[in-house]
C-alpha cells in the first residue's frame, strides 16, 4: 500500500493541528530516522508530530481491510519525553500500534468484535526491558499480524537507532480473533490528543503479507558489511585498486589479507610457503573465492590453476588461515593468490 499517495491527498483530520514534514535533525533526536526506504526513493524530511496530537489522517479505502490476511506494519518513531503511552497508529475498532515511553512497551491491539465490551485485545512485549523506550531516541518498530483457524499470530520487532541496538522481535498470539475487524474508520498516524502524542515518525510502510524478517525496512538500511564495510571503517574512496597508504598492498588486498589501509607498516598476513604447502591468510567473507596459480617459468610459461576456485565459508569477518599442497617437485615454482 503507497501509503505516501495516500498520504499527500490526506487532511489533518481531527487534530490539533496540520502534522508537519520537516528536516531531519543532524544530530539529535530524529536524527537517525533513516532517508532511505525500501522504495530505495531518498527524502531529507522526516513527520515531525511535535508531542502534539496532529495527526496525518487517510479515509477508509478496501486496501485496509485485511479480513483474514496477514498484514504488516512498520515505521521510524521518535518517542515523546515523560508522557508513557503513546499512539503511533490506528484504525478504531480495527487495530492500533502503540508504545509506553515509561513502561518499555510495544503494543498490537486488535479489536474483537465478538466481546461485549473491553474488546481491544492485544499482543505486547517489552523487547528491550522497562526501557525500551525513551523519549527524544530514535526507534525502528514493526508488527506482523497473521490471523489464523482459531488465534493471531504476531510478530513485534524492535530495534533502538540511536544506539545501535540489534533488531530485537517477539512472538505473541492473540487468542479468538481470526480476522481483522473491518470498519469505514479513518486510519490515523500518531495519537490524536497532544496525552499521546509521539515526536517525530518517518517511512511508515503498511503491506497486506506477513513480512519476513529479512524483507523489513531495518533489512535494507542495515550496516554495510564485508569490503563495504572496510571502506566505512576506514573513510576509503571506495576502489579496490587504490592504495591510500601507498604501500605493495591496494586498498582491496588489505581487506583481504587484514592490513590496515591507512598504515603503510601494515600488509596483513602475506603467505609463505612451508615444505611445499603454500600457507596463507583470507578475511572470513563467504561471498569470496580463492584459487592458488602456479607457474613453473615467468618468461615462458603460463599461470595454471593448482586449485580453486574454493569458497571461503567463514562469514566472522577475522582472518582465516588455509593452505594447498604445491609439492617440490619443481626445481622453481612462482605460485599466485588469486582472491575475488
Ligand atoms: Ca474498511
Ligand atoms: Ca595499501
Ligand atoms: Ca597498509
């Protein structure tokens, strides 16, 4: 669901106020709100709710009725400081996503129809202790609903931006409820009183399917890893052929063999060669491959291929060590790593 489309064309509803889009804060609270979505569209601005109760309201539309169907929901929220509960989003008498600042809680409330009163029903977990949530610290929340023959079933996730926390999920059954209540109920996002108001929000995302883990918006912004990683670490132009250090070594072969990049003293681990077994040393990357070339005759000969390609299995990131047999047969041997 383009919830953005719907958006635009949206009023403020019944509150207080318009919402605002404003600039990401940089730093700050909101800060870490992330630009990119898995649209893979950028936006500098970020929904700035100000503790208030504006709210972005959408009207009814049969995208919202899930029936039986599993839904997700997701977004980037900023809590308000020193006022606890807090909602995020909601569709009366459907569902409603909140959390309480004070008591660390993330909540799905579904209603079911069928109780004579009481009937919000929900599925809550306090995925980072009583302090999950602390005003003006950016979080990422999501929540999978999947109604089933005789309960739902629902995931929350949870991961803290600001700190750097990692995705953090728990799994919930509401019991009795089998399908999604449907009303002609606007949606709302954020709560519509300034008692339950957040800060700020961003890249709310609403899709009819239970998503899996590895398909939510955390999945696509996380952190780099493998050479990326390496470039981040240590502000690299990127080109695995460079040589910022100016040292025998590209900016490619320090990942690879553990060098340090901006050290010229540094190389990592070269290989050597042992009573014909030839040792070396390969960052733990399971998207790399190795093969050992041999050449008995730099002028006249070509390089053959002793072994390879073997992929590396290790994924931790340290240096693994291998070796391949390359005999001493040969009066001269020239042998060559080939990694990539
Ligand atoms: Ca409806
Ligand atoms: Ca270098
Ligand atoms: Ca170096």
């Amino acid at each position: 669901m383009d919830l953005t489309q719907l958006i635009a064309g949206a009023s403020g509803g019944g509150g207080i106020d318009f919402p605002k889009g404003v600039d990401r804060n940089e730093p700050g609270e909101g800060s870490y709100l992330p630009t990119i979505p898995q649209s893979g569209v950028t936006n500098a601005g970020v929904s700035y709710f100000n503790a208030k109760g504006n709210h972005w309201a959408v009207a009814d539309t049969n995208l919202f009725d899930f029936g039986t169907s599993a839904f997700s929901f997701e977004t980037f929220v900023t809590p308000t400081t020193g006022i606890g509960y807090q909602t995020v989003a909601e569709k009366d008498e459907e569902w409603r996503v909140s959390i309480n600042e004070s008591k660390g809680e993330l909540t799905l409330a579904v209603w079911d129809a069928s109780l004579a009163s009481n009937n919000w029903v929900i599925a809550q977990a306090k995925l980072d202790g009583t302090n999950s949530f602390t005003g003006s610290v950016d979080y990422y929340i999501g929540v999978v609903a999947t109604p089933g023959a005789s309960n739902t079933a629902v995931t929350l996730y949870y991961q803290n931006l600001t700190d750097g926390g990692d995705l953090l999920s728990a799994e919930r059954t509401i019991a009795g409820v089998t399908s999604i209540h449907n009303t002609t109920n606007s949606f709302l996002l954020n709560g519509d009183t300034n008692q339950r108001a957040v800060r700020y929000m961003d890249e709310v995302r609403i899709v009819t399917r239970a998503l899996g883990e590895s398909e939510l918006l955390v999945a696509a912004a996380a952190d780099p890893s493998g050479f990326d990683a390496f470039v981040d670490k240590y502000d690299l132009s990127g080109d695995p052929s460079a040589n910022a250090d100016n040292d025998e070594l590209t900016d490619w072969g320090e990942y690879v063999f553990g060098g340090n990049p901006t050290n010229s003293g540094d190389i990592g681990t070269q290989p050597s060669l042992v009573s014909g077994g030839y040792l070396f040393s390969i960052v733990g990357d399971n998207t790399l491959q190795y093969y050992v070339l041999t050449n008995t005759n730099l002028v006249e000969g070509g390089w053959g291929t002793n072994t390879g390609p073997v992929a590396i299995t290790d994924e931790s990131g340290e240096l693994g060590s291998y070796t391949n047999a390359v005999g001493t047969a040969d009066d001269e041997l020239f042998i060559k790593l080939l990694v990539e």
